[in-house]
C-alpha cells in the first residue's frame, strides 16, 4: 500500500529531471546556432577589414573600397544627424503603405482567382501578362500616372509585392484538400463559413510564404524607385552619396537597407509562426 502511494510522487519528481535532460540539449543547440551566426557575421566584418587595410588586389581592387573603421567612422556621425532617421522614416512608411496594400489584395485576389472559374478566366490572364515585368520599369508609367513622386514610389513598392502574394494564395487555395471543403458543407455550413473555417486557415502557411517574399521584393524595388525618382528615402540618400563619391556613406546606405530589410522579413515571418501556431513542427534535433 505505502509502496502504491509513493510511486505517483516518484514519477511526479522524475518528471521535471527527465523534461530537463531533454530541454538542456535543445538549449545548448540553440545557443550554438546564435554564436555560429554571430561568428559568420564577425569572420566576414574581419576579413573586409584585412583585405582593404591591406590594399589586396587580387582581381577584386579591395584597395579602392573603404575600411570597416571608415564605415563605423560615418555610421557614427550619421546616427548624429536627423536627416538619417529622416530617411528611414520615410522609406518606413512608404514600404509599411504599399507593402500593405500589397498584403490586403494580394490576399483577397488569390482567394477569388483560386476559387471563381469566373474571375480566374476574366482577369487571370491579365495578371500572369503583368507580372513577369519589373516593378522597376514602371517607373516612366508611375511618373506619368500619379501626380506625385511619393504616390508613384508607393505604387512601385506595391506591384513589386503583390504578385508574390497573390500567386502563393492561389497555389494555397487550390492545394486545399477538397474533403474539408465537403465535409464542412455536410454540416450544413455556408460558403462565408467554408472560407472563414476551412480556406482561409488551411491557406495561412502559403499566405505567410508569399508575405516573406513580397517584403523583400518590396525593398529591392523601393530602394530603386527612391534612387530613381525619390527627394527622401534610405535609397535616394545612399545614391546621392555615391554621386559625390561619399564611398562610406554609400556602404553606410546599404547596411542600413540590410538591416530594415532583415527586421521587417523577420517580423512577417514571427507573425506567421504566432498565427500558425496551431501547426504541428517538426523538433530539432
């Protein structure tokens, strides 16, 4: 009897000894992920700086690049100045407007086009004709369009991330399993109750797919629509630089594009994992 009583107690206390010599692993993997990546980024950093001190010409002319110190050098007097975080303010708010929009229609038309024969017949073609041009040539038809440069940027940044989003909603739409569809509906449910409980949660992990491509898309064609046509922006500033031969303000420019394009791709990406939560993962080892 007292052994019978115990033993709840025992696995109970064994329990959390056996949870951590599983987590301990999982933790030491996660930490030598970070410092691996860390330690990349540091060797790169490290040897741009060996290769430009020592003027090496070895078919790349490293002699006529700057310095990792010149770098740090400008990016410290540009962290001084308002007209930097002027700049990225700018570019934010141009990348959050068309990248939104982007994200509302890309959506809403992906699930129409992979759903309505209609829709997919009469404006189908017209999509798989647009989208193979670079949202970078219609700059001539945005300055001609819009009445504003700052309209036309948008514009830009918007059909460059539409059609990544758009395409990967419609390939999700139509990679449904048609027996949710049909067994909801022998429930007795309504079409909005299909796409509210079955097309629009099964799509999500496509949806997020095109969302991480589109916010990348989106920066590539901005930053040129800003060097081509813009006044402010984090790319119209980075071209003037290299107009005067500003070289570390140019590099200044582009880790700057780096780094706002790495947060805003990760935050998409974070929000898909929070929203798809309710998906099974697969555990690293």
């Amino acid at each position: 009897m007292t052994s019978e009583l115990a033993a709840p107690a025992v696995r109970a206390a064994a329990e959390p000894a056996a949870t951590r010599s599983v987590a301990t692993p999982a933790l030491r993997s996660a930490w030598r992920s970070r410092l691996l990546r860390v330690a990349s980024v540091a060797a790169a950093v490290g040897l741009w700086q060996l290769l430009t001190v020592n003027n090496v010409r070895a078919g790349l002319r490293f002699d006529t690049l700057p310095t990792v110190t010149e770098i740090v050098a400008e990016f410290g007097t540009q962290l001084r100045a308002d007209q930097y975080y002027l700049d990225i303010a700018q570019s934010l708010i141009r990348i959050v407007t068309g990248f939104g929009l982007a994200a509302v229609v890309g959506v809403l038309a992906g699930i129409g086009l992979g759903r309505s024969r209609l829709l997919a017949d009469t404006f189908g073609p017209l999509a798989e004709l647009v989208r193979p041009i670079p949202a970078i040539a219609l700059v001539p038809v945005a300055i001609l369009l819009f009445p504003s440069d700052e309209s036309g940027i948008v514009f830009i940044t918007f059909t460059a991330s539409l059609f990544p989003v758009l395409v990967s909603t419609r390939h999700a739409v139509r990679a449904l399993p048609t027996i949710w569809e049909d067994a909801v509906r022998t429930l007795g449910a309504s079409r909005l109750d299909v796409l509210a409980r079955v097309v629009f949660p099964g799509i999500l992990p496509g949806v997020f797919s095109g969302l991480s491509v589109g916010v990348g898309v989106a920066w590539i064609c901005l930053i040129s629509a800003e060097m081509i046509s813009g006044r402010l922006g984090v790319g119209y500033r980075t071209w003037q630089a290299y107009t005067i031969v500003d070289y570390p303000a140019v590099f200044v420019g582009m880790i700057t594009i780096g780094v706002l394009g790495f947060a805003t791709s990760g935050l998409v990406e974070l929000a898909g994992r929070r929203i798809t939560r309710w998906l099974p993962r697969e555990v690293e080892a």
